[in-house]
C-alpha cells in the first residue's frame, strides 16, 4: 500500500508526538508523587520506580561540563542531530517502514530528554529493571523510545534491502 506524502508525514510527526507525549506524561507523574531518590519495589526487585535528576547524558556523561559546553554538547549538538533526522525521513522516500518508524522514536525520545535539559536543567530518570542476567542502570520512556528505535533502524540495515539510508552512507564513504 502506498503512502501519499501528507499521510507518511502525517504518520511520522504523531508517532514522534506519541513518543515525546508518552515521556513527558511519565515525567511528570514521576515528579509529582516520587520523591528524590524514593525506590517504589513494583516487581519484587526486578522492576523498580525512584526518581532521579540527570544533569548530564546518558551514564550522567558530561554532568561536570562547564554550562557553556553543556549548552553545546547537551543542547545544540541534538538539536541539529534531531532536525537533520527528522528532514531526512521527512523528505526522502526510499527509507523501509522499520527505519521510518525507528528515526521516528529516536525523534521522540530525544525531543523528550532535550525538553526537559532545556526545562529543568536535568532530564528525569526514574525506572531500574534487574532481570537477573539483564541488569539497567536507571533510565526513563525518552530512553526507551531511543532504543527501540536504534534497534528497528538497525535491524533494517541488517534485513532489509530496500532501505538506502546506510547505502547511501557506504557509497560515500567508498
């Protein structure tokens, strides 16, 4: 079934609404009835909720940044990041339904951290999951959606030859 270019855009900035929507809801519930550091056992201790504030990245990466490069490197460097994604998939055509979608999350879940960066000054965590053998540091929906979305971009580069995005790269760099 084909796509008219309205409905794929369309398609697109919902499921980047859905995503950042989805974040900031669980965000702010979060920081609405958890207090700092308060660790709510919902599964036993497989599945934890604690509200924690990040003010750097992932890993807390870059939290002892002077503000001037936290602005740069938290801030502006996914800003434009984000906006290249989001032209690309709005704009070219040849992308497979997995990397769409997958662009789409990643879109998502970086607007909803960038939002609260720019908002709070930190980006709320607040899920820990221990599975035994799978063990995650603290993380939130934003995180999520990122990876979901990585995991749908690159199991399309993998299995789907359609998709031209990482094609296009290859030749380049060839």
């Amino acid at each position: 079934m084909k796509f008219t270019r309205k409905i794929k855009i369309s398609f697109i900035l919902l499921l980047v609404l859905l995503n950042v929507s989805c974040d900031q809801i669980s965000k702010n519930v979060v920081r609405k009835t958890i207090e700092p550091y308060e660790r709510i056992q919902v599964f036993q201790d497989n599945f934890l909720l604690t509200k924690v504030e990040n003010t750097g990245a992932a890993y807390s990466l870059g939290s002892n940044l002077s503000p001037v490069l936290k602005i740069i490197f938290l801030q502006i460097v996914p800003i434009l990041v984000l906006l290249f994604l989001l032209r690309q998939i709005l704009i070219k055509t040849n992308y497979s339904k997995e990397t769409i979608i997958g662009f789409a999350f990643i879109i998502g879940g970086g607007i909803g951290n960038l939002f609260d960066r720019i908002m709070y000054g930190s980006v709320t965590d607040f899920l820990i999951l221990d599975l035994g053998i799978i063990k995650t540091e603290i993380f939130n929906m934003a995180d999520v959606s990122v990876m979901l979305g990585s995991i749908l971009v690159l199991s399309s580069a993998i299995f789907n030859k359609k998709d031209s995005f990482f094609k296009e790269k290859q030749h380049e760099l060839d």
